[in-house]
C-alpha cells in the first residue's frame, strides 16, 4: 500500500485520495474551509495549502513538489513516498496571511452570532491567525438578506468559500444560489424572485462554516456551548436518516444531520430537520384519564391500568377478541413489551400494525439521478419511521397479525359487524391521522389509547395514557432499507407521561398482581446503559421494572429466533463527540 508522510507521521492511503482526505481521516488537522466531503473540490479558499516534498522518479531523492509551491492539499492527490508539511514555517505564514484577509471585512460580532463556538473562522483565528489586526480602513459591509422560508444571509460573516452554491447545485440539484459581484463586493445572492425553497434548504446552514447562513428557527434562541447532543434516527419518516437532536434542560433546540455515507450522507430534508415541534406543543397528552358516566376525566395511573386489565379479562372471559394496534412510529422495543402485553393478557389477541401514512411519492435529488447513484439523496413518502421493524416484531409473536388495512374491517368498517371488544391503540404521530372509517368502527368497543397529543381518537376512548415522543425515549428503528439503528434518549419524558414500552411492562406488572409503587415503595434505579435518562422515569413512578430499551433487545433476542439480531446487529449511535478545548482555564 503506498504511504505518505504528513507533519512527521506515516500514513497508508487508498490511491486517489487527496492529502486533506487523508490528513482527516487520521485526525490530523489542516484548516480547510471551501473542501467538503459530499461537495466538489473547488480548492479556492487556498487555507488548506501545504508544503510537499515527493521522491524525484528517476533518482529517488526526496525533491520539493512542483517547484516548491505551496499546494491545496484539499485537491492534490497524494504521491507514494509524498512529504506534506502543514506545519511548516511557509505554510504556516499562509495560513495567518489568509485569516488576516478573510477578517480584513469581517465583523467583530462573534458575541451576538448564533454561529459562535461552533464556527471554524472563530477556531481558526483563535489556531491560525495573527493576535491583532492591521486593517485600518473602513470595512465593507455587505448587507443581510431573506433568501427563503428557513434561511438568513448575513453577508457581511460570507468567507466566499462557496459550499452553498455548490450544494444547490450538486445535491439538491436547485441552484437558487449564486455568486455576484467581484472583489471586496462579491456576495451570495439568490436569482431575482427566485428563494431558497427546496425540501433540502437549510442543510446550507450546516455547510456554512461561518455565520453567514442562518436558522431562522435557532436564531438567537440558544448559545451552542448550552446544547447537548444525542444521536437520533429520523422519527417521522422511513428513511433512517442519523441526526442529532440539539437540548438543554429537557427542551429540543435544533435537529441536525448526522453524517453517515450509506444511509443520508450529511444531508436531512428540511421535514425532519423541523418536524419535532410537537414534543414540546401545548397539546401533549399530560396525565390518564378514565371515561365516567360518559365523560373523560383525569385519574392516576392505577385506576387506569386497572380499567384496562379489566376490560380486557372480561372481554376473554366473555368470548370476545381483544386487539392491540401497534403504531409505526413506535419502536420496535415498544412494539416487543405492548405485544408481549396484549398476549398475556389473551393469548389469542390479534396483534395489528397501525396506520402508515404516505404523502406524494418518494423523491430523488438532484432531479432526474438515479436512486442507485452513490450521491444522490432519497426523500421517503412514507411518514413513519418503523413499520417495517413494528411489523417484525409482531410477526415473531405469530397468531393472528393484520395490517391497518386488514384490521378495518375485522374491527367491522363498512359492515358494522366485529367479534372485538376491546383494544389497545397506540398513536405518537405528529399530527392528527385518524380516518372517519377508523373512528366509526370504535363505536360500543372499550378502547385504551396511548397516544401523545390530544386527537380525534381521544373522545372515544375509554382509558387515554399519555406516551413518549421520539426525544423522550431509546430504541431501534428499521427504515425503508431494513437497516436497524438504535438511538439514545435525549429528554425525560414530561412529568406524568410514559415511554409506550414502560406502559406496557407496567399493565404487566398489573396484570401479574403486583400492587401500584406507592403501596412498596420502589426505588427507582434506571441501568446505566447508553441512551437513557435518568430523570425520566421520576415523575411517573413505574410498576414493574423501568423500561430500559437495551436490556429488551436483549430479552427480544432471547424471545423469538426471529429477533435474534437485536442481540448484536442492531447498529448503535456513536458517542457524541467531546470538544477539546486548547484554552488554559484560569482560576479568577
Ligand atoms: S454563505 Fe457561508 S457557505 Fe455560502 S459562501 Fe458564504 S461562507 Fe460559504
Ligand atoms: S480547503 Fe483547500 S483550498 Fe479551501
């Protein structure tokens, strides 16, 4: 394999990679700012540059490379037997001539910019460039404009290095955005009449690496160093895509694009990037409720699971069939605990995947590529996140499973005829989904719903039990692609509100006669694994053990053959990363 040299250390590399490629993906670190990996090489905001060295091909001698020059390391494929120097006095003299350029315009506004602590010209000054300034003259100020429904431009941060354009143009295949003007007037613009709006938009705002591109939605409504990181799956649609939900103190702030090549490469449609407002929404479910003489009213929690497992035992000691409907935006743990659950309680309950919204059809960008090609990026019609891994777990209990559409007319849609008497319905959608056809069929049935926000559904149901959203709780998703991916708990869930698979393991515990916590006094203790928080179950105590969704992968695995991979193939996120901070603390 050949070998290179960068700043003293060996490194093997794949023919055709670049110095930069190679330099990042063995953690060493040469400024860049224009280079992206999902974006062509343009190698023009020359930070990059380096010293080489390469083995003269007739004598062997190590000879400076091309004269000497300095060279884009992000565009200059690496040579066997190459010397990269980005260390060098030469290299390191550009790389403070060109922080000095890039500030000769730029604002001094770091403290009232949402890109602060999180911005490579920050970094790169505090790294790279000079302690003071030498300009003396009056700055240019180019203005700040509204380019779209999501985006803000304050051109006067651009550094130029073009990201932008390039990603309109090379993946969401758009090109709203331009280039106009020349020299110091040069700026970003979008066509006349023509706004940033395509379903990909705001990923320019993780491309920018200054503060040009804003968030409308984040602006000014955190600092970042505040913000905590989890790794999350794409809970609102079948693509898969890794993010990482932003939080601080049990609120979600932002969603961004985790990167992972084979799955949504750095990109995450706008939908999913906004789609979490519901978490926190004045209609969240916030407590059980128990129907009497007709009327919902709020109860604590045992009389709730009582009212189930009552309902229940008579519907199976009457002859009657009972049913739990499994909602695609569960995860699959949840779907494990709810249907080990509902066939305990009747070990002939029919088990059905609920409701699988789709909206339009699937789209590929840039329009017109190919699904196959390795750059382009899929946008899912279907607005669920899990049906697939729902529906796997069911089938592995066997007995009677249905699909939504399978269960309409058992439940006696159309013909006003069902053998079911009772059932459990979870929800967790974003919005209201509940179809006339669905509702009317409820109609004389007992009905438990464990749903998030308030719905059609909830005025005819008979016991409503407030669930988790997607941020609230852990679990493993399977996307369009039957790729499993779990992903951690950000928040707690909100006081008196439960994960659906706590619920479930709960009206377990009621069912088998353990008596409510309060009666035995349990001290809650959450295992330590990743991805759960702690706080979560402290409001609402649980009955039986807290649901803790590594260890039922594991009892899933042990369950059933046909879960067996989620002993060891369901992949994990990775630890968010750690930021090292080069700065001395200083004691005051
Ligand atoms: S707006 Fe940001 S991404 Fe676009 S060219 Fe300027 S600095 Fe680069
Ligand atoms: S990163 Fe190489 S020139 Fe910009």
């Amino acid at each position: 394999m050949p070998s290179i040299t960068i700043n003293g250390r060996s490194l093997d590399f794949t023919p055709g990679q670049t110095i930069l490629q190679i330099a990042n993906a063995n953690g060493i670190e040469i400024p860049q700012y224009c280079y992206h990996e999902g974006l062509s090489i343009v190698a023009s905001c020359r930070i990059c540059l380096v010293e080489c060295m390469a083995p003269n091909p007739k004598s062997g001698t190590l000879e400076p490379f091309m004269g000497g020059k300095l060279l884009p390391s992000c565009q200059q494929t690496a040579v066997d037997g190459m010397v990269v120097m980005s260390d060098s006095p030469k290299a390191v003299a550009n790389q403070k001539a060109v922080m000095e350029y890039l500030l000769i315009n730029h604002p001094l506004d770091c403290p009232v910019c949402d890109q602060s602590g999180e911005c490579f010209l920050q970094d790169y000054s505090y790294e790279y460039g000079r302690g003071v300034s030498r300009f003396e003259e009056s700055k240019v100020k180019n203005p700040k404009k509204d380019v779209g429904p999501h985006v803000y431009l304050y051109s006067d941060r651009c550094i130029m290095c073009t990201r932008c354009v390039r990603f309109t143009r090379e993946v969401s295949g758009t090109a709203e955005l331009l280039v106009q003007g020349r020299g110091n007037k040069e700026e970003i613009d979008v066509f006349p009449g023509v706004p940033l709006d395509n379903e990909l938009s705001a990923n320019v705002v993780d491309l920018c690496p200054v503060g040009a591109l804003l968030d409308k939605d984040f602006l000014f409504a955190q600092r970042v160093w505040f913000l905590r990181e989890t790794a999350g799956i794409d809970p609102l649609t079948a693509s898969g895509d890794n993010i990482w939900i932003h939080n601080n103190e049990g609120r979600v702030y932002r969603v961004k694009p985790r990167a992972n090549p084979a799955i949504n490469k750095w990109w995450i449609t706008d939908e999913v990037r906004y789609g979490w407002k519901f978490v926190h929404s004045e209609d969240r479910l916030r407590s059980p409720m128990r129907r009497q003489f007709g009327a919902l009213v709020e109860c604590d929690y045992t009389k709730a699971y009582d009212d189930v497992v009552d309902a229940l035992r008579a519907a199976v000691a009457a002859g009657k069939k009972t049913a739990l409907v499994v909602s695609p935006m569960l995860t699959c743990e949840d779907a494990f605990a709810l249907a080990a659950f509902a066939r305990k309680a009747d070990p002939n309950a029919i088990l059905a995947l609920g409701h699988v919204p789709f909206v339009g059809t699937d789209k590929v960008f840039p329009a017109g590529a190919r699904e196959d090609d390795p750059k382009a990026f899929k946008m899912y019609a279907e607005k669920a996140p899990n049906a697939r891994g729902v529906k796997r777990v069911l089938d592995s209990f066997g007995g009677e499973v249905l699909t939504y559409d399978q269960l309409l007319p058992r439940l006696g849609a159309g013909t006003g005829s069902s053998d079911i008497n009772a059932l459990i319905i979870t929800g967790n959608y974003p919005a209201d989904w509940v179809a006339n056809d669905f509702l009317a069929a409820l109609a004389g049935k007992f009905v438990v719903l464990i749903d998030t926000l308030l719905n059609t559904l909830v005025d005819k149901a008979s016991v409503v039990l407030p669930g988790a959203t997607f941020a609230e709780k852990a679990g493993t998703f399977e996307n369009a692609r039957h790729v499993l991916q779990a992903f951690d708990q950000a928040i707690p869930v909100i006081p008196m509100a439960k994960s659906e698979g706590q619920i479930a393991l709960d009206l377990t515990a009621v069912l088998d006669g353990q008596p409510a916590p309060r009666e035995r006094e349990v001290p809650v203790v959450i295992e330590t694994t990743r991805g759960q928080v702690a706080a979560g179950a402290q409001v609402a105590l649980p009955y039986a053990q807290p649901f803790v969704a590594a260890s039922i992968r594991r009892q899933m695995a042990a369950a059933f053959p046909a879960l067996a991979v989620f002993a060891d193939g369901v992949r994990l996120p990775p630890e968010p990363p750690r930021a090292q901070s080069g700065m001395k603390m200083v004691e005051l």
